[in-house]
C-alpha cells in the first residue's frame, strides 16, 4: 500500500458541535471555529463558523455531540466540510513509535494496525501533543489526515484542547440521568448488604498514626531534618470508615539548620497513644444505622455533583463554539442547502470574532 501524509495539507481535522443530523435528511450542521495562526498570529482571538457537510439520508447524530471532521482551513472560508463522526468513535491510543514503517515514519505495531485498517484514532504523547489522525484508503492508497489540538511542546493550550479534555471529564463522569425509583432501590439494598458484611470495628482497630522522621544530608549546605504525622486505615474502600478517620498527613516539625550531632535520624514510629485514642472515638462514634445513612446521602450528593457539573461542562463547550449566536440557523434547516441558507451561513460567518481569553472552563 501507498502511504500519504497530510500533515502540511490546507485540509485539517478539527472538533465541532452538531446543530443539526437527522434522519431522512440529506445535509447535516454544525459549529465549528478556527484560531491562531489562521487570525494572523493574534493569540487572543478565533473566527466561530457554522459548517454544512453531505451525509447519508439515515445517517443521524444527537444535537450537541462533539465531532470531529476535515476541512480547508488556511485559504479562504468554505463551509462545506467532510468526514463528520463523534469523537467517541475515535481509538484513543498513544503510538510508542520503535519500528520505521513504509511510510517512512515511525509507528508502533498497534498504531500500524489502525492504519492499515483505515481506523481514525487520536494519539496522545506523553508530554507533547494531542493528535488526531484519519487515515483513508482508496484504490491500495492510504491518505492520512491530520488535527493537531495542542497541549505540548509545539503548541500549548488550543481552544480545541480544552474542549478534547471537557469531553474526557464528561465521559468520566458518565452521568446519564437521575437515577430511576428501580436504580434507587437497588442502590440502597447494595449497600445495606455492604454495611451487615463489614467487620466495622476489626477495620478500625487496623488504624495507624505514625511519626515520619526524615534527616537529609546537603554537603556544602546545611542538613535538613523534619517530622510528619501520617494517618491512616490501610486496606479500607468504605466511605463511611474512611470519614470516620481519614488518611490525612501534618508537617510537625522543620530545621533547615540540622547537623548530625543534634541527634536527629530518619525512621517511621508509630503513635500507640494517639493511634488508640483515635481508634475509641471512631468505635463510639460508629452505628450500623449511621453507616447506611451516609452511604445512601453520599450517593445522592454525588448525584448532584455529577448532574450540575455535567451541565456547567455542557453550557462551557457551547459557549466556546456560539451556539448562543447561531440566530436559530440549525432550527429553520430543512435538509435542503438553498441559497437563502447558504446566505444566512455565510453572513454568520462573516461576523463572529470572539477572544479567547473569555474561554476558561470552570472547576
């Protein structure tokens, strides 16, 4: 097979939003942008755009879904792209380099396989870049498209970086809904089993505070010599007994002025005063009826922190491509790109500049 690299093509791969993909219908719609260096090296700003592309009549993506697609990017502004798809469907995969290839280049045996196989996949390197690669076989030729989003040493934090890790945290946190009546139940008799299995008081009497002693020798300077208390309760993944006595650390003591006849030594002690006393009050403190409260009330909480962090993730992501600015472009699309469409497309592309700086995901 021919191999063929894009990488220094005025084609490149970026992420979009769907606005528009439905069923029966011959055309889809989505946001996208371009910024530095197309902007003429201003590092402040990005160009959003509106996108229309070709697709099969019972092809459908859902209205928000992150995609990635190829499109002409440094020499005038055409809205017709090509090769949309979700980004969900792309292998994640870091290639290891080690072997040079046919196509003069390196790859690792798994990254060769995709290739070959025509399979898009992003490459993420350890400490460099975040890449996107489309690799397209046509009559024994496989074309390779490229979409560099940044993070390393060549680019640092592209806007479509911060939308790549976004879409990362959504897929970690995975909230698909309040949970149903069903789910809630069963949650709740999960963990009821979970609280009559634990030996609650077996694991308690396994909690430890230890003094971490540290002497650090600097010829030339002087020595260092500092004291840690460490606690914690070894082996434990209950949330209810890890509340009770959390593994925590405090720095107790520092002399940046130690010498070796102040008599200090490294070495590990452990509290036996503290360490029981700190056993008793989690014992009196502990019930089986507390222990199912907590869980239960800790599952809705977490609930809570996945749904309002999932929206505020959701409304960052449109923010950054627009959506709020479309003029309801995407609500009014029928299928059909007419001229009274391909108007409104190309007047909204010509009067959207946003800075960058205004674009900062909150935690």
């Amino acid at each position: 097979m021919e191999y063929v690299s894009k990488m220094y093509s005025n084609r490149r791969i970026h992420l979009g939003l769907i606005a528009r993909c439905k069923m029966n219908e011959e055309y889809g719609l989505l946001y996208g942008f371009r910024e530095p260096p197309y902007m003429g090296g201003n590092e402040n700003i990005y160009e959003r755009k509106l996108l229309y592309f070709e697709k099969e009549t019972n092809y459908e993506i859902s209205e928000d879904t992150i995609v990635y697609y190829l499109s002409y990017d440094y020499n005038g502004f055409i809205p017709m792209v090509e090769y949309v798809s979700p980004i969900s469907s792309l292998v994640v995969h870091e290639d290891k380099r080690g072997v040079q290839r046919a196509d003069n280049v390196y790859h690792d045996d798994e990254t060769w396989r995709l290739i070959n196989e025509g399979i898009p996949y992003i490459d993420f390197q350890s400490g460099r870049n975040c890449v996107i690669h489309l690799p397209l076989i046509k009559d024994g030729i496989c074309t390779m498209w490229e979409g560099l989003l940044g993070n390393g040493i060549y680019v640092e934090r592209h806007t479509e970086w911060l939308i790549y890790e976004m879409y990362n945290e959504l897929t970690q946190i995975n909230y698909i809904g309040w949970p149903s009546l069903e789910e809630v139940t069963n949650e709740i008799s999960k963990f009821s089993k979970q609280v009559d299995a634990i030996d609650a008081y077996a694991i308690i009497d396994t909690f430890q505070v230890t003094k971490i002693r540290r002497y650090i020798s600097r010829p030339g300077q002087d020595d260092i010599y500092f004291e840690i208390l460490h606690q914690c309760l070894p082996d434990n993944e209950d949330e209810y007994l890890s509340y009770l006595l959390p593994t925590k650390q405090e720095d107790v003591f520092y002399d940046d002025n130690a010498y070796p006849y102040d008599g200090y030594s490294s070495g590990i002690d452990l509290m036996l005063e503290e360490s029981q006393q700190a056993r008793e009050i989690a014992k009196k403190e502990y019930t089986k009826e507390k222990h199912l409260a907590f869980l239960i009330n800790n599952f809705f909480a977490t609930m809570v922190e996945k749904k309002e962090r999932t929206e505020n993730l959701k409304k960052e992501i449109k923010k950054i491509f627009g959506v709020e600015y479309a003029c309801k472009i995407a609500n009014v699309f029928n299928g059909h790109i007419t001229e009274n469409f391909k108007k409104l497309v190309d007047n909204y592309n010509q009067s959207t500049v946003v800075g960058l700086l205004e674009i900062h995901p909150q935690k």
